[in-house]
C-alpha cells in the first residue's frame, strides 16, 4: 500500500491523476488546475506556491508509486507479459511517464521522472524483453536499439488513459509480437548477408 504522509502529497496524487488522463499543459494554470482536481485554488495556493513547488512534490509522489508496483513486480517475478498486463494496474505512473515523454526535451524538469523509470523498473522490462524473445545472443546495441524500437512502438500505440484496459494491453501485445519478430528476421538476414 502506498502511504501519502502529507495534505501536499495527496493533492499532488490528484494531480498526477490529472497529468496522466490530460496531459502537462494545465500544470501552469492554478485556476484550470484546481478546478480539474477539485481542490480549491487558495488551497492549492497554500501548499504549492509555484509550478516548480507542484513538480517537486509530484515527483515524490510518482516515485513512490513507481517503487510500490516495482517492488510487486519484482516480488512476484512477473515475465513480460505479465509485466505488460501489470501496466494496466499502474495507469497513472505509466500515463506519466508517457506524458513526460512527450515534453521532456522541451523542459528539462519532466527528464527525471523518464530517467527514474529507466534506472529502475524499465531495465528489469528489458530483461524480460530479452528473456520473452531469446535475445541473449545479441550484443548490446541492437539489444538496446530494439527495446527502444519496442518503446516507441508501445508509448505511440498506448492510445489515452480513459481507454486503457486489458483489451487494448492484449492487442498492443499480440501487435509486437510481430513488430518484434519483424525486426528479428530483419537482423538475421542483415548479419547472414
């Protein structure tokens, strides 16, 4: 269970909510923001008293949830696709980081919520990746360039977060199956050449 100590991480909670189900854009706006999370302005005035104070305390939060669902997935050994499917139950985190994604470049305070994934529960999905399509014997650049090729491929197909489900995690596996058998084939008849 996940334990918010304080008023200020509960609300950043919603608000990370929010980010995940519509994105960035709000996060400057105290006024849209509020009403979006349905705790009053001067509240929300009160214990963050700029975006940078909302970001700081948002990246606690989502770091938090991160280490719970990893710990779950390390502890019950998930493989992965049992891995893919869990993402349904880590929407919010997930929907996260797939908005820093998007934004990232643009501004350097979304990078650390990317990089904490990647340190972390991302490189325990690419073991499993690994794993999943017998890849030991590649060497690490195709490794790498194919679990990003994997990446992209999921962040752009994820779709939104209103429609996240079993269903859509079920098809977007079965569509990289064959992405990733795709690329395969393509290296081994590209190093058989």
């Amino acid at each position: 269970m996940i334990i918010y100590e304080t008023k200020s991480e509960l609300i950043a909670r919603k608000i990370l909510v929010h980010i995940a189900q519509y994105g960035i854009s709000d996060l400057a706006s105290f006024s849209k923001l509020s009403k979006s999370i349905e705790v009053g302005r001067s509240l929300l005035y009160f214990y963050f008293k700029s975006e940078v104070e909302i970001i700081d305390t948002l990246y606690q939060v989502f770091v938090k949830e991160v280490d719970y669902h990893f710990e779950y997935i390390k502890e019950r050994q998930f493989n992965f696709d049992e891995y893919l499917n869990y993402l349904v139950d880590m929407k919010v985190p997930y929907f996260m980081v797939v908005e820093c994604m998007k934004v990232y470049q643009q501004r350097d305070e979304f990078k650390a919520f990317v990089d904490y994934v990647a340190k972390g529960i991302d490189h325990y999905s690419q073991q499993m990746f690994i794993k999943k399509y017998q890849l030991e014997h590649m060497s690490q650049e195709r490794l790498d360039y194919m679990y990003n090729s994997l990446r992209s491929y999921w962040f752009e197909r994820s779709g939104h977060f209103k429609e996240w489900n079993y269903a859509k995690v079920s098809q977007l596996r079965d569509d990289l199956d064959e992405y990733i058998l795709g690329l395969k084939d393509d290296f081994s008849s590209s190093s058989s050449s």
